[in-house]
C-alpha cells in the first residue's frame, strides 16, 4: 500500500479508517479493541508494542494477548473490511465444546487463518516459546509455523462457511485497487452484488 494499512480511510460516505470498519463489525461480539501496532489512529482504543526480541505478526500478537485480561481474545487482521460477526461467534462456540484447543482457526484453501481466529489466554507461554524457538532458527518466525506447536482446533471450510458462505471474512486489502474493490462492494448496492 505504501502506507500504514489500518490507517487508511475505507472510501465511502465516511471515509472511516479501515481498523474502525473492521472493529465495528465485530463489536457486538468482541467488545472493545486492542490495537497491536503503533498508534491508534484516533480511535482512542488501548495500544501495544510488538514482544520484545521478535519481529512480524507473531511479536503483536503475543503482546495483543498479554494485554487482553479476556478468557478468549478474537484476533483479526486490520485490512479485512468484512468480518462476519456470526464467524466470531461460531468460532467461539467451537472454543467452548473444545476447552484443551489453545486456537480455534479457520483452514482456507488448506492454509490456517491466523488473523482471524480465536485464541485462549493460556496459549501465549506457548506461543512465545515457540516464536522464541523457532526465531533462532530462521530470520523471524512464521506466524503459521508457531502455531503448530500450538494445540489448534482446526475449523475446515465445510464448517466456517456455515457462517461465513461466501469467505468475506477473508477478503482483505494489500494494493489500493483491493481496497477499492473492496469499497465498491459495499457501495455498489444489491443489484449489483454489492453487500452492506
């Protein structure tokens, strides 16, 4: 994108920064954010900084969770502008009839979905031990490789996509033209398939 993803207005009639359309969407069932990240983009929602000694998405999201006193902490990408509040909450009732699974998290196209995925707040010794082990090894640790040291309830895509039919949790925006894409869906109206 060339700048700062989260921070960017989502185009439309508001031209909301794309972490408060992310936020919004899933309030009723996450409660109040945590950014993970550098600044809060006028938000006013708590900040930290990334776990000392690591680099990349696994060093926020350890630090995320050592911030979040919750049971359960939802972890969500800042430039997915679609998430399902009914994928959440499936994936939340997953974490209560699984309560040895560390991560409750989707499987798309065969690949673990860790930006959008639950985690249990005794997952993070783990995973920073992991993260830890594995960064002596290579540059900096996969968020993906960390994880499967982890104990994860997989969710396949028969099942998410009972919440989630057509995957918009998943859509996200890496260039500017994804982003008006994006936008265009949601301003395009329902005769053109846009979604609201």
């Amino acid at each position: 994108m060339g700048q700062d993803k989260p921070g960017l207005p989502f185009p439309g009639p508001t031209d909301q920064p794309l972490v408060c359309r992310v936020a919004a969407a899933v309030a009723s069932v996450a409660g109040p954010p945590t950014i993970a990240g550098p600044q809060d983009y006028g938000t006013g929602w708590p900040l930290v900084g990334d776990e000392p000694g690591l680099s990349g998405p696994v060093a926020g999201l350890i630090a995320g969770l050592a911030a979040n006193p919750r049971p359960l902490v939802l972890v969500l990408a800042a430039d997915l502008p679609f998430p399902s509040p009914n994928l959440a909450r499936g994936l939340a009732d997953l974490a209560r009839s699984h309560p040895r699974a560390q991560v409750i998290i989707p499987e798309r196209d065969g690949r673990l979905e860790p930006l959008f995925a639950l985690y249990r707040d005794d997952c993070r010794a783990d995973l920073l031990s992991s993260a830890r082990q594995l960064t002596r090894r290579e540059r900096g640790p996969s968020l993906r490789g960390t994880l499967e040291r982890l104990r994860l309830r997989r969710v396949a895509e028969s099942e998410w996509r009972v919440w989630d039919p057509d995957g918009d949790s998943f859509v996200n925006c890496n260039t500017p033209d994804e982003l008006a894409a994006a936008a265009a869906r949601v301003y395009s109206g329902p005769e053109q398939g846009g979604i609201r």
